[in-house]
C-alpha cells in the first residue's frame, strides 16, 4: 500500500510539473546559495556529495515545534525520540549509530564524548534558525571524528532586524509554552536574543518535562572586522518512563544541560579566506534510577570541550584548494566513568580541480585526527603514529548541462569508542575498555536536478562497516555489554523530489516527498539480542505539502511512514494552518492526527493525537 502511494505521489508531483509549464506563473526564486560545509564555498550545483538544505521558509512552515520533529521529516534521517518535544531524542543517519553522526551550529562540533545520546540536547529554537544543512553519507573527510555516516548543520540567523516577537501556546496533556524573541540594530552591531519556556503534565505516567532555553548572537565590529558570537544554553527535566534500562523501568528521571558559546569572523583579502573559530560547549547529565529515592542509583557526568578551529581557502592554477586546523580539549567528571582528558587535533586538505569547461569537478582530499589517549592499536598504545587516523576521501562530478548532475564520491571513516563504550558500569549495562575502532568505507553514486522551481535528487550508496560497536546479550536476564559485534554491510538508495507551483487562484504551493530505502547485511553473530543496530528504517517515506490561500492563511501537511528492520510499520500525518492578522498570527498544529499507536525506540510509545494552539504577536 505505502509504496503504492508512494508511486503516485511522484506520478502527480511529476504530472504537475509539466503541466505547470505550460501556463507559469511568476515565481519568487532563491539567489545561487553557497553551502556552510568548511573550506572551499560550494554553490548547491557544485558539490558532489548528497547534501540537503531546510530553508527559513520551509521551517517557518513546518508542523514541526523544534528540530528533532523537523529533521524527521526528511528521508533517510531517524530521529528516535523517547517522548513529546523531542525529550531525549537520538540522531541516525542512513542507518548508522547516534555516536556515527554529528550536530553542528554554525559549523561549530557539538558532539559529546561521553556517548551520543547528547547530541539532541544542544539543538537550539527554531525561531533563530537561518536553515539547516544535512550532509548524507560518510563527511569524515570534512569534519573528522563523529561524522561516520553523516552531519547536521545548523545555521543560525544571518540577517538581524529590528523586531520583538511574543509567543504563546496551549495544547493536549496540559502543554504550556510562552517565549519571546528580541532583535535589535545599533550603530556598530546587531543584538537577536531569545527566552522559551515549555512545560507539560506529559502524556503518560512520569513523562511530565520543564525546558528551558536561551539563546543570544551578537555581530559587532572590531576595526572594521566583523567577529559574530552566539551563546546558547538549554535544561530539560523529565520524566523517563521506559527510557533507558528496560520499560518496566517506569520511575527514572534525568536533567540536563548544554550550553555553548562561540566566536567566530570571516577574513577575506586577495582571494584568501580565512574562517576562525573559538568555542566552548559544555553538557551535564544527572540520570536518576528512581525518582523519588535517588540514593538506589544516580549518575552525574559534567563535560566540557574547548576548541579554536581555522579554515582556509584559495584559489590556484589548478582550481580551489582548501586546508585548516581544529584544535580542542576535552574534560569529563563522572561519578561512574571517572575523571577522562583528551586533547584532539583535526587537520586537512582538498582541492577541487575544473576540468571540460567546468563540466568536471574532482575533490581529492584527506583528514588526519590525532587523539592523545586513543591509539589504533588494541589496550590503546600511546605511540604518536598510532594515534593518528587518516580519513581519505575523493568526490567526482559530471555536469551533463546547466540544471542536470552525476556525481560520485568514496571515502574512509573511523570511529573511537565514546567514554560510555568505554567506561559505563550499571545493573544493567556494562563498557568495555578493550573495544577496538569502528571502521568503514562508503560509497555512493547519485544524480542531481536543479531547476529554479523544482529538483530531484537520486543517490545509491553502500557502506561496508566493521568491528561496530553495539550492546549485546544472549539472554534478557544478562546486563548488555558493550563489543564489536560484527560486520555490517549496509546498501540502499534515496530519492528526493522538490517542486514549488501555482494551483488555480492559490498562491505559491510546495511539494517535498523523500524515499529512502536500507538493505542491511549482517554477518552472523553469537550474540541473541542487540539494542541498537539492528532496527534501522528499512523504509521511509516522507511527504510535505504546503499551500497559501492568500497573503494571510497558508498551512502545512507532513506526511511519515516507517518501516523498521524489525518489521514494524506505522504512519504519522502532522497539520498546520496559521492565519496572519496585522501584528498576530494564530496557529493550530494538529500531531498524529491518525492516533496511532508506535514507537521508535526502547518500546516507549509515542503520544496519540495531540493539538497546539499558538498565538504570535510581532511588533516591526
């Protein structure tokens, strides 16, 4: 049936594209974009590599509230949420791990050493976000460490106005959330700062939340060079039902914390353009296995990374040649992995060669990381040669004209155990210190079509994994113990198709529809049963529609089926309809509006149908 559907989705966005041909309205246009990847700036058209952009106007759009519900809506990204609002939500991409991904703001690394299930907690309001860049497929050569199977890119505000925004929301489970949003020019800089507040009962026993978030950027000028800075800090206290353990675990509880501010400036001079950036992030997590006797079992782990990253960038006799440095250091206290230290440099280098007129692009390049207490030999020798790891890569473009591209690209990744993997002791899972690296290869061959009002973009990738790290036992009474299970060989492909249109006296509408498909080979194993790899989404379909009706009402369906590599399959359709009027603007979001009954990881059942009520005031 879903792939029924799927067909004729992409029967009438097609059939609607051609007919619209044939009597076009003038349509508003994006100007040529450059990617935020670091190193050399890339417009859409020019990379070779499998890269999608939110855009501010799709995610002012979207039914989604915050960005683990906004990046579900694009295939061949997994977002496992165990609760509402994204409550402790884990990143996979292409069916990789949540330690195999990477979070991003303003191209600053989030990730967290511990484990990554805290790459979610940094993630920042959507009212501040400028777009969002995902990077498919192996970006190890561009970021290193963590971005095993892909990156995630947020962007924030570019572009600071004069403006004060008030927000206030009500809905299902005794939802509250109330916010403003402040943006201010001066002379000689540019102030945005923002305050959130959302709370609930929760939707079940002990899934009640309290999250609070602030976020602040600053442009300013210092002898006529502009330095941006941005400051974000979020806490969440939650009840975790069934999170973590096993569900009958109904009494846990954890808070957390993540902040992060940065600094950073472009410099430009003679063709040279130099990008550096200075950052500290910082997480904290106390876990409680019992909510109301935290002295039967709590955890507290406190980390802390800071980094100075510069990225450089020039043109060449052969075309463009891009190099830089990220130097950073990380702390970990925890009452249960110890105190850890880790000092970590990433350096690389491409060029991209022109070839045929420009209709070849040819991007060789490498990374080389060095960590001081993690060696590619087993028990972790410290040996400077071994504690150097290579990540390889090239990527290979063919432009057959203007709006139409083949590409391909290859390239190496590894990934470290985290200090989780390593070090975690509890009644119900154990580290092990003797884990070896995860390592892979992956390839991928796609094709690119770029018009104006419509694209499409079809890839094939495979990625040939070993010693992957996951949590196993052989009976459901033995605690899950951390190994390199197995060899993973993981195939599947992507299409995703974009058109914007006119239909009848309707303003602008937006079709976005993704299918993703994995095919996972596992090679045998002595082990009954794993938490983590074995559930990818073995398919995916995603679907938006957006129409306006005039300048004042538009509204938004999202559309998401799934199919895990356990067999099951469920759908969840997403409303929004806002209605603007002078300086306010109402919302009505409508979530699961089928009612059904899911989850996606952990057996944590997902809410029912919900709805949000959402009043904007904005004074200019």
């Amino acid at each position: 049936m879903k792939k029924t559907l799927f067909v004729i989705l992409i029967f009438q966005s097609i059939t609607s594209y051609v007919n619209a041909q044939e009597n076009k309205k003038e349509i508003e246009l994006d100007q040529v974009e450059l990617m935020s990847v670091p190193r050399i700036g890339l417009d859409k058209a020019d990379n070779s590599i499998s890269i999608l952009t939110i855009s501010n106007e799709e995610i002012k759009q979207s039914t989604a509230t915050n960005v683990s519900e906004l990046l579900q809506q694009v295939a061949g990204i997994d977002i496992r949420r165990r609760g509402a609002e994204g409550i402790q939500a884990d990143l996979y991409i292409r069916g990789g791990s949540f330690d195999q991904t990477l979070l991003l703001i303003d191209g600053i690394k989030v990730e967290d050493p511990q484990t990554g299930h805290h790459t979610m907690n940094m993630t920042i309001p959507l009212k501040v976000i400028e777009k969002i860049e995902i990077i498919k497929g192996s970006a190890s050569r561009i970021y290193g460490q963590n971005a095993f199977t892909g990156a995630v890119n947020i962007i924030t505000k570019k572009e600071i106005k004069n403006d004060i925004s008030i927000e206030l929301s009500n809905g299902s489970f005794n939802q509250k959330r109330g916010g403003f949003t402040i943006q201010k020019e001066l002379k000689s800089s540019e102030i945005l700062f923002n305050y959130s507040r959302k709370e609930s009962e929760g939707y079940r026993y002990n899934t009640d939340y309290k999250n609070d978030e602030f976020f602040i950027k600053s442009n300013f000028k210092i002898k006529n060079q502009k330095i941006s800075t941005i400051g974000a800090f979020n806490e969440r206290k939650f009840g975790a039902n069934g999170f973590y353990a096993s569900p009958a675990a109904i009494d846990q509880y954890e808070e957390t914390q993540a902040s992060l501010i940065g600094f950073s400036t472009t410099y430009i001079n003679n063709g040279l353009i130099l990008k550096p950036k200075l950052y500290w992030k910082r997480n904290q997590d106390m876990y409680i296995y019992l909510r109301h006797d935290p002295s039967v079992y709590r955890n507290l782990h406190i980390s802390n990374k800071v980094g100075v990253e510069i990225n450089a960038s020039t043109s060449n006799l052969l075309g463009n040649i891009g190099l830089g440095l990220d130097l950073s250091k990380v702390f970990l206290e925890s009452n249960n992995l110890g105190e850890r230290k880790r000092t970590m440099l990433n350096m690389f280098v491409e060029q991209q060669v022109k070839l045929n007129n420009d209709k070849i692009d040819l991007t060789p390049g490498v990374a080389i990381t060095y960590f001081s207490d993690v060696s590619t030999k087993l028990n972790y020798q410290n040996n400077l040669f071994n504690n150097l790891f290579f990540y390889p890569g090239i990527d290979l473009g063919y432009r057959l004209d203007n709006t139409l591209k083949l590409y391909t690209n290859i390239g190496f990744t590894y990934r470290i155990p985290t200090y989780t993997d390593l070090y975690y002791t509890s009644p119900t899972t154990l580290g092990n210190e003797n884990l070896k690296l995860e390592k892979a290869l992956t390839k991928e061959i796609g094709l690119k079509y770029l018009k104006d009002d419509f694209n499409f973009n079809f890839s094939l990738y495979q990625r040939n994994a070993s010693d992957i790290i996951d949590y196993v036992r052989n009976n459901e009474t033995e605690p899950w113990q951390a190994s390199n299970i197995r060899e993973i060989n993981s195939s599947g492909f992507e299409l995703n198709i974009g058109y914007k249109f006119y239909l009848g006296s309707f303003r602008m509408q937006t079709i976005n529809i993704g299918y993703s498909n994995i095919d996972d080979e596992l090679l045998e194993t002595d082990f009954a049963f794993s938490r983590y790899t074995l559930n990818s989404l073995r398919n995916q379909i995603t679907g938006t529609y957006t129409f306006e009706i005039n300048d004042k009402i538009y509204s938004t369906v999202a559309y998401k089926n799934a199919e895990r590599s356990n067999e099951e399959k469920y759908t969840v359709i997403d409303f929004r309809t806002s209605y603007k009027l002078d300086k306010f603007t109402l919302s009505v979001i409508l979530n699961n509006i089928l009612d059904t009954e899911y989850s996606e990881t952990n057996l944590v059942p997902m809410p029912g149908f919900n709805s949000l009520i959402e009043i904007n005031y904005s004074i200019n």
